[in-house]
C-alpha cells in the first residue's frame, strides 16, 4: 500500500467509526449530559497513556467553554493527588479496554469514596464498565494501524465523544460567544470576541452639524485624523457622515474648489451609514468593514447619539486576525 492509500484508509475508518458512532447515541450520552450539568463541584477527567492524553485534552475543552474541570494522572492519585477529588465532583474516565490497572485503582477508590463517573470505553463488559454510573461506547470494530494495535480509531472516538459533551453542556448551559470570550481573553479568538467599546474612540470625536460646510468639515477631518466627520443634528443624533474620499471625489469632478467648499454637509453626506454600537463584538465590526469600509460610527442605541469610533487600524493593530 502506498503513503496516500494509507492514509486514505486511516481517515476513512476513523470517518466512518464516527459515523457509526453518531448513529448509535443514545439516551445514555442524554444522561450523561444531564449528569455533568447539575454537579455542584468540577468534571475531573483521567486515563493513562494514550487515553491519557484524550483526557487532558477533554478536560481542558471542559473548563473552556464553562465547565469547571480538570485531568488528574492515575498514576499520581496513588500519592496524595486523590485528595484533588471531591465528593462534589464527577468523572470521566477513559479506557478502550477497561482493564487498565490504574485505571481500576482509581475506579476502587471512587467507589470506596461513593463519587461517581462515566466510563468511555470500547467494552461493556470491562471492570471499568460495570463500575460506572453511565457507559459511552466507542463502538471501534478496528484501528486504522497497519497492525491493528496503535490507539487511532479508539482516541478519535473518545475525543469526539468528549466534544460531543462538551458542546452539549454549552448549549444547556446557554454558553454564549462573550462567556467564551472570559476564558479566553489572550489568544485570538478572545480579541475578536471583546466589545468594540475596549478599541473605539470616545475623545475628540469628528462631530459637525448637518448644517456646517464642507470646509469646516474638511478641518473637522483633518483635526481629528480619523478621515470622518459625523454629521448630526441639533439633538447631537446622528443623520449622515462624510470620509475624506468623499471630498476628494467632489474635488475631482469640479475644480471649483470654493463652490465645493462652500456647501453644506447635509446636501453630500452618506445618509445611510453603516453604524455598530459599544457591546457589539470586535469580531462582528470586522466583518461588517469588509470592502472599503475603514470606520465605523458607535451609536447609542437608544437614541442613535454618536459615542465613538472604531477604525480599521484600531482592530488590525491588536493582532487578532
């Protein structure tokens, strides 16, 4: 077999296992769900080896999207780290065979501790199984090695499993976009869920009337060095704004530079402008840039009084995308 074909066939089983596996949920993934929802303590998650590292890799998708969790190491709790397992906690445990021995350590000292858990195993019939509170199935029928041995098909399963959880308790949770911005408020994906109210500018705001010039428009643009002015009315609400590529344009196409100057905002201004408010994701402003946009005009959103400006700059420059 050839490099593409294997692994073609690695993909296509380890594909077709999570298929089957979608197929076969059932109401005990339900009560799983339900089970690690009404805890008052944290999911702690353990397995060794490569179950291990599934683990690890659970726990920590857990703890990200609002479930208080953690990996402990079989290994360790046999010194001392059972004490990091409260009675208000709940597990999950991870083992294609069930037999590992410990792993039935730590399953002899839950049950000693009367603290319950959920075995993600490929065997209903393994000591970690019979143990367990709630049992999910990996259903693997083969690993995708060459010889049918190396964790492949087995630790797709458990960590699509362990998503599978994970998403669930998200959406009982009603988990929203700015909760995931809280844990994640460092990486990329943090940055672009912040609020436009952390980068937009609120002092000295480009703001006219509707019934300046474009002269003093012009100044108001060059002042403030943002490339808009914000037009409003007597009320300080919002009605139009001008960019600086609108007078450009005008100066182009007559070369009457008094008379350009001399009319009044309200007869050249964009009257429809794109506007975002302050609790409006970073993420969403960007995308609502997309073309020749460059600056965005934060509204008040009861009174759509203008409060701020986000420029192109502003969100480029914190790395995010």
């Amino acid at each position: 077999m050839n490099i593409i074909e294997r692994g073609k066939t690695t993909l296509l089983l380890e594909s077709e296992n999570l298929r089957d596996l979608s197929d076969k949920l059932d109401s005990n993934f339900e009560n799983a769900v339900n089970e690690l929802f009404k805890i008052r303590g944290r999911v702690i998650t353990s397995g060794v080896g490569k179950s291990g590292h599934i683990a690890r890799k659970a726990a920590a998708t857990f703890a990200s999207t609002g479930t208080p969790s953690f990996f402990v190491d079989p290994n360790e709790c046999m010194h001392g780290d059972f004490g990091m397992i409260t009675k208000d906690d709940y597990c999950i445990l991870y083992s294609k065979g069930g037999e590992s021995r410990e792993i039935i350590e730590l399953v002899n000292w839950l049950l000693r501790q009367n603290i319950s858990y959920i075995a993600i195993t490929n065997e209903m019939d393994s000591t970690l199984a019979k143990n367990a509170k709630i049992v999910l199935l990996t259903h693997v029928k083969e690993e995708a090695c060459p010889l049918k041995l190396a964790p492949t098909v087995s630790t797709t399963a458990s960590l699509a499993l362990s998503d599978a959880l994970a998403t669930a308790l998200m959406e009982l949770r009603g988990f929203r976009a700015e909760d995931f911005a809280v844990f994640h408020p460092g990486g990329s994906l943090g940055r672009q869920l912040a609020k436009v109210k952390s980068i937009m500018h609120t002092e000295n705001l480009p703001i006219i009337s509707i019934d300046a010039t474009l002269q003093e428009a012009l100044f108001k643009i060059i002042e403030c060095k943002l490339g808009i002015a914000i037009a409003v009315d007597d009320n300080n609400i919002l009605k139009g704004i001008i960019v600086d590529g609108d007078l450009k344009r005008l100066l182009v196409k007559d070369n009457d530079i008094q008379n350009i100057l001399s009319k009044k905002v309200k007869d050249i201004m964009n009257t429809s402008p794109k506007v975002i408010y302050e609790d409006t994701l970073i993420g969403e402003a960007l995308h609502m840039m997309e073309g020749k946009i460059t600056n965005l005009v934060v509204v008040d959103k009861e009174n759509n009084k203008p409060i701020g400006i986000v420029h192109i700059h502003d969100i480029l420059k914190i790395k995010a995308f």
